[in-house]
C-alpha cells in the first residue's frame, strides 16, 4: 500500500513553522508497512490543493491531508474538500456537542467560528478529534482513501492513533518494511563509509542502508522489504550482529535511543548518579537528561555557573583557579566536575566551560573553545575542543561531546 | 519569481529526519521576495526524481534541490541529474583539493569516496561549499534555475548564503512581499479570533492575515504583497499599531522574538538580573535563556534541583516545608524561588516544581500539576497549574507560562 501526504499551509511554505506532522506519519505508517511515496507542501490556495489532491490520487492508496481546518478564514480546506469530492456541508450535532464541552473545560466560550466546525461534508466520515475542536474526515472514491485531519501535531496524532489507524488495520496489509537504526558517535561519514564498505557490498538485495550524519553522530538505517516480517527481523538482527563486530566502539545505541537514554541505563543498572556543572551549555545537558522518562532515578540535579561568582560559591570553584587561569581552562573545568560531584552528592558528574559566541572570543581563545571534564568514582577526564560553529550548533556539539566522554567514562569504570 | 523546493531521501519520508531545510529556505526566499509555490519530498529513486524535476520545471522559476550528494552509495541525486540535463560527470581538481584540505583539517583520510566527490556534471556551474566535501550545482535550462545541494542544513545554509543569494541577486526581482508577525500569549485561537474580528475584516486587501497557533501562543502573520516595498512596510506597521490598540497585554513580540529574548531585553533596560531554580522543567528554562547570544549579561545561573537533598541543601529551602507539605507545592515553589534569588543573587528569579510524567503522579497531585513562582525585587507571585499532556509538552507549557509571569511581573515591576 502507497501513501501520500499533502500539508497544507502558507506557513509551510513560508517557513515559519517546521512540518513535523510529515515526520511523525511517516514513522507510524512505516511500522504499519505502509511506504510513504511522497510528500507535497501546498498553499492555502484552492487551485493549489485541487491539483494536489488529483495528482496524490493518482499516485496513492491512502492521500493524507493536514492543515487548513482551524476556526478561522484563512483556512479554507474544508470547503475545497467539498468541491473535490462534490459534495456540501451539513450540520453534526454531535460535533457542536463535543466542542461546546471541549471549550467549557477550557473555560473559553463558544462563537461562531467554533460552531462553523461542525458543520462537515455530507459524504465523509467524521473523525473524533479528542484533542482539539477541528473533526478528522474520511473520504473513499474509487480506491483511494483521503483522511483530512488538522495542522495542529498533538490533534493530528490523536486522530491518527484513535480512529485511523483502527481503520487501517483492519484493511489488512501484507507487505512488510523493517526497519532498524543503528546509531554511531565518533567516526566521520566517510571513514565510516570506508570500515563497513566489506560489509556493506554483502548486504543481501532485499536489505537497503542509508547513511543519516548529525553533528557528532551518523545514524545507518538498514530497511528490509518483503513478505515475511519475522524473517526480516532475523536477517537485520543477523547483519546488525555483524556489523557491531567491526565498529564495536562506535555503536552506542539503536533506533530512538539517544545519548541521554543510554547513559541513564548504564547509571541504573550499576546503582550510580549523576550530576551536572554547566557553564557554557546553560542547561542543554541537564534538559537532555531530564526530557527522559525515569531520569529522577539516577539524576540528581546540576548548577548552571553563568558567572564566576557561581561557579565559587555554588561549585567550590577556588577564585584563585579563576583568576589564574581564566573561566574557560582545564583547571575550572575539573575544579566545577569535581565541584558538582561533592556538593550535589553524586557518582558521576559532567562539566562544561567555554565560549559559545557570538561574542566573548580572544585571539588565544576563540568562539568555540570548549573544556570538558567528566568526573566518575575513581578518576577524572578533560578535554579541549574547538567548535568553529554559531552559538546554538556550539552547545549542542559540546553537549553530545560531554555526554559521549560520560558514556565512554562510565563503561570504563564498570569494565 | 515563483521556487520550488525538493528534498530528496527516503530518510524523510519513513520520516527518520524532520525536513527543516525547507523551512529555512522558505524563509530565506522570502526576504528576497521569491514566493514558494510548492515543497516536494521524493524518494533516493531514479524515476520519482526525474519525475519531481519536470513537474517542478513546469510550476518554477527556481528549483531548489536538497539531499542525495553525500559520498556514499545510496545517495543517487549527482547520475539522476546527468541524465535529466543530458550532460556527464567530469572532474573538478579544484573541487578534490577543497574536499582534501577539508578532510585534512579534521584529521580524516581521503578515500575513494570522497575523491568521487569531484566528479560533477560538466553543463553545471560547479557552487563551492565552504562547510563541506560536497559541492552544490547550478543549472539552467529554458527559463528554470535548478540548483542541487547536500541535505546536511548547515552545508546546504553554507551554499545559499554565499553562492545562491548573491546569484539571484543579481537577477534583479520585483515583486516584494512582507511579512510581519505578532507574537501573542493567553488568548486561545477563537477568543483571539473574536476580539479581532472587525480589524480583521478591515484589511486592505493586499494583506493577508495568518493564525499559527503552538501551545500557550498564537502567532499572527501579516503578509503583504506588492511591488513598492515602503508602502508594503508602512501600511503593515500601520495595521499593527491599531491591532496593539486592541490585544495590548497579549502582544509579547514580533517575528523572530521568544519569550527569552523579550525577557532579557526588558532585564538590560533595568539593569536587573534572573536566576532560575528548576524541578520538573531540568534545566529548560536555563537552556530557553541561555540560547540568546548575550544571556551573560543578565542571566546569573540556575540550579537543577531534581533531588528535594538539593532543593534543601543547594537552594535553601527548609526540610520542614518538603516534608509538610510536598515538593510539588506551593511553599516548596516560592521557597524555591526566593533561595535562588539569595544563594544566585539575582534580582528576580524563577522556580518550578511539579510532575512532568509520565510516572509520580497521585490522585491529589496529578501528572502534569504544577506550581510556579516568579520574585522580583518587590515580592512574589505564585500559581497553580494542571497540564494534562505527555512529559515533552507539559516540560514546555511550564517554561512558556513561567516566563510569561516573569515577563508580565517585570513590567509590573517598571511600571
């Protein structure tokens, strides 16, 4: 089964929002071995969308629409869907009900504009939409399925996960896509590229590999197509196996984990904590620790040391380390690791101090200097990097750079 | 001038990445008055590109293509060009030395791989990218520019800065489009919708009116076209104005300002400092702030108190008051709040404290209760609040509702 996904919106196209929805359906329709064709971002345009819509049914089975359904008039998608289909409004009660008490609980009252949204095609199947007040609509003709569902994410996948889904399920799919993502830290794309190249070339023809690069990390996909979706698996699991005896360093997690996750796995399953002193990160770490579910369990909590006179007073930072060798040097970066284990009591900690620019850089220190210091039960680490980025680009390759250092200090200490 | 955007990779649509090139490049157009008609995302495949190619021929001015010229094997984009411009790969020995003095400043070996980087279609204008081994490829044919790019953002960021711009530039265009957008907090989409309705109707017609909503904020997009730029500007700023007239309280901004940047310019008019003490948002609200180049220069630090050992020993708040009452209360919050202004010694601050899920919730206290506290220098305002959704969503409605009190009690306190 062929899908193809149609978001609507000048503000696609504008770029002032990022389209998120096309990421998280393509990801849902995968594990339900639906293959995502195509995507096309449009206007809030009539002519625009008509186009869309005829060419998507051409293409697809399943024509996934997002956008324009909102309570105000510049979204105009529902009304198009009417011409598309031939078709008129007609008025749900059962809709007006759900959004009069959808409003109430919210304490807003009811107008016109909301109680326009219940009026929908007469040939669809209205979707509930439990998150918000636009419904979902189901249209069938000749053999292609549209689903029209709002722009808003959390909406979008409430209607998805409760009513279309259930829909499709019971269509009954055969062909089956596997995926799995390995994810890499430390090799560039192309050395990496160059250790697997072996392994790679003898990756049978239904398995396809990609390479994803990010800052810092390169994520392989492998996909398996067929029929038989537990043979698949074992033939991924088989060459993943393989492909982890040449990278062995390399690999430290597979499809969503992330580096937070991993780490917080290897402190709860060797009892141990962790702490954070940040400086120039200003809170990126502890946040990318903490955005983990159960991360209260190993994380005891972190200082951002803005200023120097934190660093002292909240870290045990010695003012003459300070002075003497400047807040950005190897010195301050173990005295705030150090710092942070003892005053928050825990195993582990993480330090950064650096300059993330734009401004702050000297010709001996530059944008971009960063000090690392992990700190671990027997023993400490540092590290100077040079980061030639922007601002935000700077924090995050510093963040993943301490935290892969955590990683690497805590399997270490656990060998 | 009317664009179109295609990005190409199958990583986009089993949606593993999330295209935000499209809308930085949306963005980036704009500026320059060139309208995108359309984004497309197709597969790593021969046919779909070469089909994408000649429809967006058909629609486009400019042809902006992203994704596929990495060095590895899936990535098919550079022969599918060859062969839709009917010309043939041939090498560039100034492009194999960019990518071997690159390589050779990363300490990475060349390879095979990356030597093929300089093969590039001979009817192309080879584009030079400062940031990595793959070069962009400007084409023309007919009336329609096609420029092909890596996908890694900030390499194809790299190449329309320095080689697309100044190219398109020079072609001199005329149509002028702008936009202007006010940033709204507290007024749900409808109500907002309502209390505008009349200034909305009395919009000139040139100017278009967009809602982007996103949790706690309405964005409202003013676009406006034409072709004489000032006028466009002016009648624009004039609309505003009166729009001020009527949401006063609830405009926090306009365009590219969050809630942090608005924050920290009120500080630095002041001369005022912030401190944060944070629960359940980790270290959230710190990263929000820090994230503004310049953060130093009114942000003291935070303290990540994750542990109620922390909360006691790092921020000063009393073991009797956890223990009486819970961390997740009141006391604790602007017990909180107040230790970080005294321990930080800052002139305002915030604290949270609360259940972000999804595990700890209890019948009295919910997942997603939460209790924030705003002090400044001449006292505190706390508040209760229940978020019912997922951990990521609650983490962010805490940090946008605490800076909007911290906001709103600033200008209390300047007033």
């Amino acid at each position: 089964m062929k899908a193809e996904l149609i978001t609507i919106g000048d503000e696609i196209l504008i770029g002032q929002i990022v389209d998120t929805n096309s990421a998280w359906m393509g990801q849902q329709l995968n594990l339900l071995g639906i293959e995502v064709y195509q995507v096309t971002s449009v206007h809030d345009n009539h002519d625009h969308i008509m186009k869309a819509l005829a060419e998507a049914e051409e293409n697809a089975d399943l024509v996934l629409i997002t956008g324009g359904l909102g309570p105000t008039k510049d979204d105009i998608t529902k009304h198009t869907l009417c011409e598309y289909f031939g078709t008129e409004l007609v008025f749900h009660p059962e809709v007006l009900e759900h959004v009069r008490s959808l409003l109430s609980s919210r304490n807003v009252n009811i107008n016109q504009l909301n109680t326009d949204q219940a009026l929908l095609p007469a040939s669809c199947t209205v979707l509930h939409n439990s998150a918000g007040t636009a419904a979902g609509m189901w249209f069938e003709r000749n053999n292609t399925i549209f689903v029209s569902m709002p722009g808003v994410p959390f909406e979008m996948e409430a209607i998805m996960t409760e009513e279309v889904f259930p829909r499709l399920t019971k269509l009954g799919i055969t062909q089956s896509i596997v995926h799995k993502t390995v994810l890499t830290i430390g090799l560039p794309e192309s050395m990496l590229a160059e250790k697997i190249e072996q392994w790679e070339s003898a990756l049978p023809d239904f398995i396809k590999l990609a390479y994803l690069p990010s800052p810092m990390m390169v994520r392989l996909r492998l996909s398996g197509y067929g029929t038989d979706q537990s043979e698949l698996e074992a033939e991924i699991d088989r060459q993943v196996k393989k492909l982890l005896g040449i990278i062995p360093e390399n690999v430290f997690g597979f499809d969503n984990d992330n580096l937070g996750l991993v780490i917080g796995r290897l402190l709860k399953e060797s009892s141990r904590t962790l702490a954070v002193a940040e400086s120039c990160t200003g809170g990126k770490i502890a946040h990318f620790i903490t955005s983990n579910p159960g991360s209260s369990a190993y994380f005891k909590g972190g200082v951002v040391a803005y200023s120097n006179e934190i660093k002292n007073k909240l870290l045990d930072v010695p003012s003459e380390i300070i002075e003497s060798f400047g807040a950005v040097s190897q010195q301050v970066a173990e005295a705030m690791a150090k710092g942070a284990q003892k005053v928050l009591n825990s195993d582990y900690s993480v330090a950064t101090t650096g300059i993330a620019g734009p401004d702050g850089g000297t010709e001996e220190k530059p944008v971009g200097t960063v000090w690392i210091a992990v700190a671990g039960p027997s023993g400490i680490i540092s590290k100077k990097y040079i980061f030639r980025h922007n601002r935000e680009r700077n924090i995050i390759r510093t963040t993943h750079t301490a935290l892969n250092m955590l990683r690497t200090l805590i399997l270490t200490e656990n060998s």
